[in-house]
C-alpha cells in the first residue's frame, strides 16, 4: 500500500455516527466564522452553575491571556457525577480490571459518587480548600479517579504524579506546588510485581514540609509504616466522612490540575488546566473523536499519571456518561493476549493505546489477537507518539479485521485534549497520518523564521488561535510559558514538533524538533537525564540524545564523560543505568552509554547535539558541518566507539 493511502469512511458503520463529512465541513467553517457562537453552544454539554456570557477572551502576543468562558461558574464533578445520578445513576462508571486477571470491579454512578464525596468530606476534615494543592500518587485503581473528582469537588487543585517516578521525581513535583496533602497507596501491582509507592512516598517526604497529611489506600495490603499524626487510612477516613459534600462553585477559570512535563530545559514545567475550557474540551473530543455513543464500554490504556489518563479515562468519559475501563496492569501481562481477552470479557466498544503496545503487539504475530472474538470493538485509537505506517496497517487489519476506523491523535500535555485527529466517519484515514485538525483548531507550519509555509510541505507545527483546551500557563511561573510556546515565533502556540502536510492538507506528525525525547510515548526532557548522570560522583558530563528504537519509538542514548581517573568499566555502565532509574524511573533508563573522553563543542562551548543524534542513528556519512568545532577530531573518535 503507498505512503498515502486512502482509507475510507465504510458508510455501513457510519450510520448514526455524531459527524459525517457534511457535519464536520459545517462545523469546520462554523467555528472559524464564529467562534464566540459556536463555543457558547458546546459549552452548553458542561453543567453549569452560572452559564457564561463572556466565551473567548484570548492573546497569543505580549503577556499571553488566556480566558474561556470567564464568567461562568461549576464545578467539575459535578459535571461528572451529579447530573448523570437522575437518568443514569445505576449505570456502570468505571469497569475497573486488575492487574491479576480473575480480578475486577464495577462502580456504578452512584456509587462513584457517594466515594467521591465521602473522601472530598474527609479531605475537607483534613484542612484542604478551594485552590489547596493535592498531589496524587497512585497505582491504576478506582482511588485514583476518586481522588481526583474529590479534589475537582473541594476546588483543590490536583498534581497526578505517574507511580513509577522515582521519590527524587516525585519530591520535586511536591516541593514545586507545595501541596499540604499527598494520597498515595500502600504498594502497587504492574505485570505480577510489587510497586512500593508508600515507601518511596516517605522517602519524596522528607524534603516536603508542607506536606501535613498522607492518605494511604491499603491496596495490595503490603506492610507499610504509618507515621502517626501524618498518615491516615483512606478506608477509615471514608467510613466516618459524611456521605454528602457540596460542590465548592469554581471560576471557569479556576485551576482544575497541574500536571508535570518535561521540555527541552530544566525541570519539569507543571502544566495548569482551568475547569470550564478544559472540561468543555475533554467531553466534545471524546464524544467527537470517538465517535462515543451511550451505554459503550470505553478503554483507554493509559495511566492516569499522564495527561491521556486525565482526559480519556476520567474528565472526558465521565462528563459524557460513559463507561470507562480502568486497567491496572499492562498489556503483555501475563500473556501476549491480555488486551483481547479484557476485550471481550467487558465488551469494550472503543480501544485507545499507544503505537508502541502495538509494535509490541505486533511482534508476536496475529494468533494471540485472533484466538478473541473481538466482535464488540467498534473504533481504535492510537496517541502518545508517532504511529508507523506498518504498525497502523496491522492495527488496521489484524485487530480491526480491515473494518474499524483508526484514529491517529495527536495532542500534548498542553493542549488538554485532542487536535489533530479524523472524525471516525467524517475523515478518509492514511496510515500513519493524524489527517485533519477538529473544529475550532488552526494548525500551521512555519520555516525556521516563522514565515508561514502554505501547501504541501514541511516545517514546525504551530497553532494559530487559541482553543478552550488549551493550558492556560506554567505554574507560578507564567514568563516560562511566554517563553515556551511564544517565544520562538511571536504570536503563535509552538508544539515543539515538526510535521509534514501533504496535498491533501493532511498533517504527518514527524516528531520532536526540541530537545524533548518521546520514550514509549512517555516524553521526557535530554536535560533532566543529564542531570541525574552528572550527579553521579564519577561523570564529569553528558549528553543525550534521542536514537531510533524499533519498539519504544526513541531511545535514550548517553553520551558519558568520566572524571578523570576512573575508570570506563561495564560494571560502571551497567551502575549508571540503575543511577539514573533511581534518580528519575524506570522509563528514564539509558537505552546505550557510550563512553565519550570528549564531546563535540563550538568554539564558545555548546555541545552540537546534531552531530550526537546523527552518531546515535548511525548516520554518520551525514555529519554536515563540522568545522565549527573547537575539536573536529573528538567527533572521529565517537563515531568508531559507537554502541549498538
Ligand atoms: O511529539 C508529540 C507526541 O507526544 C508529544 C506530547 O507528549 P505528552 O505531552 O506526554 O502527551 C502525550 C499524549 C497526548 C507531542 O508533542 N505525540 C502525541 N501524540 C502523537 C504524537 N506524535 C505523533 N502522533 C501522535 N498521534
């Protein structure tokens, strides 16, 4: 099949779908002509307390402000929650699917509920209010979608940090909010092993005084210390916390989360959403891209630590009424098959994942897909990273028996929710492309000066105009997000990738053009490897940089300089890969470490990472310029030292 491949909307499974081509060239138009109406009426799929009047109120340039919906007033869970318990109070909310296959639970609405307010009432015991950081650490369980409907319901704000960073990782994400409540859970279960977040949680909260209170959900029942005074049990603070808990009334713009980032300097950003434009977004997406119909069954893979968790586990299925799945463990675990085999025992109707689970997936071939009916699925999804054109056909053809729509989505932490992706039934899909921008979104790509480069062709992606989605700053630190994202071309939203658009306008993403690396679709910043090997007492410097890795799309490959006189044994290679796993996590661990006496530097000292890439990719006939260098001669030296 060529790289353009058209594969076109079955007019059979289209019938009754939400938008159909028409739809969508309407609503395209629509929301560019007019944008105030056209939002004012999908804010109307939010329960609102106070609707708003005032809809948009954006700028891109000067001090960059960005208000949606400003006056009116809600509060998310309630959105969630509340206005579902009338017409579907005793439906299922949450599937949830343990990591041990004879394991699983449902919680109806109402169900859902009554825990949320009974841990919000108990938090609000605790001391927590309005506009109070609450971070979460916390394995894929119930807990997790709980607690964070109960901190949308009290107005605290909500830090989700991924349960497998490291206590470093997660200290720094505490010590930048200063939350004064952390919940976590005694241990966690991933693939038949033991995840030992209180013990690490300790560990984070010796460098958190303003840490006043743990919540500790007992779930594998581990032995954990409890330190007196600070550490609660979840269940016990529950069963004596009133079953009822008003819902505080928010600003539409009252932050609703922060959740971390990694770009191409320093620490991790925390990215804030706000509740009106966030939540209106993550419902008209998820209805939208998913074509989502009442009473499916929808799975989304992700955790709940990143922010396809917040959007596509929680906020947008919940806001729709959906059934969400909640899976706790991972998709080869314990055999090849496990995906296909929760599949079918929940009847799911839509399936979200990630590219790399495919290649994984792909790798053992089609039997484990096969030996499961499959028969309810209706739609696939793919996000996080690029999606090759072979992994998308076997999506395609051997989960989607050459029937079911793939949508490629492409978003970021930032944008809160989809905005590249085809409308199941209103977009021709290629494989490997994110095709078209939803309504209300204005992509473009532009040259390395910022002229905006018009047809097929290739170059930065930027966004035009502001959607209600969008992160509305860096936390406390609102010149970081000037700086950021519109700063390298005035006026407009950068990503920070490149993409390629072909004749018929349809975007390819190609990838990071920053120093931002996309790990099994988990991205992560070369700066922050770098620091943790140059905390190591025997490294001088490093350098890392993204290589191609056939499952987890990019690798981490380490260039590593040693202080002098040590000694580059493997037992110190193999030492630095644990240091750094320590440091960050497990998704941080080195790929290859190459020794490096030198690295390549301009004369004024900055290190060319593009003859590094160009090393690493074992490209190296394509070096280009390297006479700048302050040392031609160290660029010879890694190239015939090269791992891999
Ligand atoms: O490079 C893009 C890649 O993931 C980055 C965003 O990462 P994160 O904020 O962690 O959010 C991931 C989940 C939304 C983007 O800048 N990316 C995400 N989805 C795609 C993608 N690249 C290509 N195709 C996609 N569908």
């Amino acid at each position: 099949m060529p790289d353009d491949a058209l594969i076109t909307v079955k007019p059979e499974l289209a019938q009754g779908a939400k938008v159909d081509a028409a739809r969508y060239r309407t609503m395209m138009a629509e929301a560019l002509r007019d944008p105030e109406g056209f939002w004012r009426e999908e804010a109307k799929r939010v329960a609102w307390m106070t609707p708003p009047t005032k809809i948009k109120n954006t700028s891109f340039t000067g001090d960059v402000s960005i208000k949606w919906f400003e006056d009116g007033v809600l509060n998310a869970s309630v959105s969630c929650l509340d206005r579902h318990l009338e017409s579907r109070g005793d439906q299922v909310a949450i599937i949830w699917e343990g990591d041990d296959p004879e394991t699983d639970a449902k919680v109806t609405y109402r169900d859902l509920h009554e825990r949320v307010c009974r841990l919000a009432s108990a938090m609000k015991g605790l001391g927590v209010k309005k506009g109070d950081r609450v971070t979460l650490y916390l394995p894929m369980i119930v807990e997790a979608a709980v607690a964070m409907l109960a901190c949308a319901r009290l107005g605290a704000v909500h830090s989700v940090v991924f349960g497998g960073f490291s206590p470093d990782s997660l200290a720094s994400r505490i010590e930048d909010c200063e939350s004064t409540l952390l919940i976590t859970a005694d241990e966690g279960r991933r693939g038949g092993r033991k995840v030992p977040l209180k013990t690490n949680a300790d560990e984070a909260l010796k460098s958190c005084p303003t840490v006043q209170n743990v919540i500790v959900v007992r779930n594998t029942g581990g032995e954990v210390p409890m330190q007196a005074g600070r550490d609660h049990w979840y269940h016990e603070l529950c069963a004596q916390a009133s079953p009822q808990c008003e819902p505080e009334p928010m600003n539409a713009e009252d932050p609703l989360f922060i959740l971390y980032t990694s770009g191409s300097t320093g620490k991790p950003k925390g990215v804030l959403h706000t509740t009106g434009g966030y939540l209106v977004w993550a419902g008209f997406t998820h209805e939208l891209v998913f074509d989502y119909r009442p009473g499916e069954v929808f799975w989304c893979t992700a955790d709940v630590g990143w922010v396809t968790g917040h959007t596509y586990i929680v906020y947008g299925p919940l806001a729709n009424g959906a059934t969400t799945l909640m899976f706790e463990g991972v998709p080869n675990w314990p055999g090849i098959d496990r995906c296909w085999q929760v599949v079918d025992k929940h009847q799911v109707n839509i399936f979200y994942t990630a590219p790399t689970a495919i290649r994984s997936l792909m790798r053992e071939g089609e039997a484990p897909v096969r030996k499961w009916s499959r028969k309810s699925l209706r739609i696939l999804g793919s996000v996080g990273e690029p999606i090759n054109p072979e992994a998308w056909l076997w999506y395609y053809r051997t989960v989607g028996e050459s029937r079911l729509p793939v949508v490629d989505t492409w978003w970021q932490t930032e944008t809160g929710g989809i905005l590249i992706s085809p409308l199941p039934f209103a977009v021709d899909q290629k494989p490997g492309s994110a095709t078209l921008p939803l309504p209300g979104v204005q992509p473009a790509l532009v040259d390395n000066e910022g002229n905006i480069l018009e047809s097929a062709t290739e170059g930065n992606l930027v966004i035009l105009d502001s959607w209600p989605g969008q992160m509305r700053t860096v936390f406390r630190d609102h010149e970081r997000f000037i700086q950021t994202y519109f700063s390298t071309f005035p006026g407009r939203y950068f990503t920070g990738d490149g993409a390629r658009r072909d004749a018929d306008g349809y975007y390819w993403i190609t990838g990071r053009v920053d120093d931002v690396l996309n790990v099994s679709g988990h991205r992560m910043g070369t700066a922050e490897i770098e620091s943790a090997l140059v905390a190591h007492p025997k490294v001088a410097e490093a350098a890392v940089v993204g290589m191609p890795h056939a499952l987890k799309g990019q690798g981490i490959y380490c260039y590593v300089t040693l202080k002098s006189g040590e000694e580059p044994t493997e037992a110190l290679r193999k030492e630095l890969v644990a240091w750094v796993r320590k440091e960050i996590g497990p998704i941080a661990a080195p790929d290859a470490i190459q020794w490096a006496p030198g690295l390549p530097k301009t004369r004024s000292g900055k290190i060319m990472r593009r003859i590094l890439r160009k090393i690493a990719a074992n490209e190296t006939d394509s070096l280009g310029d390297t006479s700048t260098l302050a040392d031609p001669t160290v660029v010879q030296d890694l190239i015939s030292n090269r791992v891999g």
